[in-house]
C-alpha cells in the first residue's frame, strides 16, 4: 500500500506524462484529472498554464484563482498569479502577490526578480534596487545574470540622473561579476571603460581598453567576423 506522498508522486508523474505527450492536446485529459482531483493545487496551476499557452487569460485566471482559494498560502500559487496579473498589466496586484510569495519563501529569487523587473519598467530604480540586491544575496552567480544586468544598469542610470558618485561605484562592483562571468563581453568591458573613466581610474580604463582590443565581434547582416581595435 502506497502512502500520501508516494501517490502524490505518482499523481505529478501523470501530469508530467500528459504534457510530455506531443501528439495529443493535454486539456482534455488535465480536465479529466481535474474532475476526480479538483483540490490538487499542482493540477490546478498546471491548467492555468495550458490555458495561458494558449491565449485563454480569463480561463488561466480562473483555475489560478481555484488553487488560491485551496491554499492562500501556498508561495508558488502566489507567484504564478503574480504573473497573471502582470500579463493583464495589473501591476500593484502583481506585486501584491509576489511580495505574499517572498514572504511565504524567502529564498523565492525569482518573486524579488518579477518585482524589481515591475519597478525597472516604470523606472522607479531605487525600489528595482532594492529587489535586485536582495535576488542578488540568494543567487550571486550566473543563473541570476539577468538579475545581475539590471542591477549593474540600474545603479548606472541613478548615478547619471543624480549624479551620484557612490551610485556609479555600487554599478562598477556588479559590471565587475558580471565580467567575470562573461570576460570577453564587449558592451561589459564599455561599460567598465567608461564607467573607470568617469570615476577617474585612468590606469583601469587602459587596462580594460587592452582587454578589449581583439575580442571577436560577428556582423550578423554581413555575416563577416571583425576584429575590434
């Protein structure tokens, strides 16, 4: 006799046989689970997704809304509906449900990414901040590098509006792990150039200015390789 978790598993490994199906529509067949496990949570979500993939918001929206009301405080239902409501550009109910899934998971990296992204949209950079470095804290490596991007830019675009010393530092230390990351960057090593520049670090901008020479560039259009001198 299986116990509650090993059919559990058994449950999940079915929904994930229905949609690795690719010779078959998966709606039917999830509906058909469905009827015999309306409270399933993961069900419920998985069907949102399906009906977003295929364009039906207010059906995605609905099955959302079923998980939610099974369990509130389930932190994944809270970020999938944070999506929904951001693809509707409903973006104070989006945050309101990212930041209940940061809470319910603090190590949520992806929930304080969705916000920060909200905020950098409407160029409010402080509060983009905030988030980045907090998604930067649980993930500082490259599995978080659009993460790390925005927070480098960010920090940048304050400096030049503010014309903030401290601002143009905090940028150069995070477009430093990004070029760490990704050393032969082109845009990255400008960046650093014109940043070093800026804050008078002659010595490092000429460094980096040898570090670029010779980085190979493709022109797409012509198809031709390049070399940058």
């Amino acid at each position: 006799m299986k116990n509650k978790k090993e059919k559990q598993k058994d449950f999940v490994a079915k929904i994930f046989k229905i949609l690795d199906d690719k010779n078959t529509d998966p709606l039917e067949k999830l509906l058909d689970l469905e009827e015999k496990n309306p409270k399933d949570i993961g069900l419920l979500q998985t069907l949102s997704h399906v009906y977003q993939q295929k364009g039906q918001n207010t059906e995605a929206l609905k099955y959302m809304n079923d998980a939610y009301k099974v369990d509130p405080n389930n932190y994944s239902t809270n970020f999938n509906m944070g999506n929904l409501y951001k693809k509707f550009k409903k973006y104070d109910e989006a945050i309101r449900f990212y930041e209940k899934s940061i809470t319910l998971n603090k190590k949520l990296k992806e929930g304080f990414n969705a916000i920060g992204d909200i905020y950098f949209q409407n160029k409010e950079l402080n509060k983009a901040v905030d988030y980045y470095k907090s998604s930067f804290k649980i993930d500082p490596k490259k599995t978080n590098i659009t993460c790390i991007i925005r927070l480098a830019e960010s920090l940048l675009m304050i400096s030049v509006q503010k014309k903030d010393v401290k601002s143009m530092q905090e940028s150069k230390y995070y477009f430093e792990i990004i070029n760490k990351i990704y050393p032969n960057n082109y845009s990255i090593i400008t960046y650093l150039i014109n940043i070093n520049t800026n804050l008078g670090m002659k010595n490092e901008a000429i460094m980096l200015e040898n570090q670029r020479d010779g980085v190979i560039v493709i022109d797409r259009d012509s198809k031709e390789v390049t070399i940058r001198n």
